[in-house]
C-alpha cells in the first residue's frame, strides 16, 4: 500500500487542472504545467486531485506514489514557485547576471558564461564580507533543480577547504589533511 499515493492533493483557489488523453495540466498565477501518466487513474472530486490503481503489480505501485508526487509538485509551483539558492565559497568566486545570462568567476582562466531558460529567474546576491549567492526561481521544480545541478557541476565543493558552489544549508563533509 503506498501512503503518498493515497494522500489527496489540495487543489487552491485560482488553480485549474485539466485531465484527459494520459496528460494532466495545471494552471496557476505563475504558470502552466503539463505531465503525461499511463498506468495510474487521476481524478479531481471536491476541490482534491486523487491518484488511484486499478490492481497491486509492481509497475502500478511504484507509479503510484511517483505521480502523486509530480502531482503536487505541479500544484505547489503554479501557486507558491519553487527556490534554490547557490553559494560560490573560495577566494576570488563571482557571480553577475545580465537578464538571464549568468557570469560565474570560479578561478579557471576564462569566465563561464551560462544561458538560463526563460522560465527561470535568476538573481545574484553580492554583499561586501560574504559569499556570493545566485538565486533560482521559477514554478517547475524540476527545471530548477536541473538548472542547479548543472550550476553547482561547474566546481563542485571539495572537501579539504570546502572551496566550490554548494546549495545554501548544505553540509560538507570535511576532511583532515596530510599529518607531518
């Protein structure tokens, strides 16, 4: 039995979701999301979206749980949006953008200029005395974990000084150095 599956989803007020033909689309403030299901049955009754299986085989239990989850993630980021934060730790890292071409700084020879899709916003924090910090926004959480991901791949943190980009309130794991 999967207990996110069977979890109703809350639809907001000012949200539609449309069904019909294998794809689900959600239109909110911010945007419009679409996601194709096969396998699992996706019902709106009473202001809940409900995501049923019609029999208990591994394929329709696994699915179960992951569309629910889609689901509400579609909801969530067309009424609140979804935010990553990005921070360049080590000497010398910068970060600027011009609309949506982001500037990183990371201590190669040339500047790593990267083109955002327009979906996302982006913004770049500067403080004198702290690290500098890009800010993603936008209702697709998986684009803004994809665009992070590739984000944070350019110099990943080390874990000897730590030095690289990391999520905000992410944890390295530190490592001792050589003992003489």
């Amino acid at each position: 039995m999967s207990r996110i599956g069977n979890n109703p989803i809350v639809i907001p007020e000012g949200i539609t979701v449309d069904i019909n033909d294998g794809k689900v689309t959600v239109k909110g403030k911010l945007g419009e999301l679409t996601q194709d299901f096969d396998t699992v049955d996706i019902k709106v009754e009473d202001g809940n979206i409900l995501v049923t299986r019609s029999s208990d085989s591994k394929d329709q239990k696994a699915k179960h749980g992951l569309y629910r989850s889609l689901m509400h993630n579609m909801v969530e980021g067309v009424s609140k949006g979804w935010t990553k934060e990005l921070e360049l730790v080590g000497v010398g890292y910068r970060a600027s953008n011009q609309g949506q071409k982001l500037d990183l700084a990371l201590g190669f020879s040339h500047n790593i200029v990267l083109n955002i899709a327009p979906e996302v916003k982006i913004e770049t924090i500067s403080e004198k005395g702290k690290n500098p910090i890009v800010k993603l926004t936008s209702f697709d959480k998986q684009l803004v974990g994809q665009v992070a991901a590739k984000i944070r791949g350019f110099r990943k943190p080390e874990p000897y000084k730590g030095k690289g980009i990391k999520f905000v309130g992410e944890e390295i794991r530190r490592k001792a150095g050589k003992s003489a």
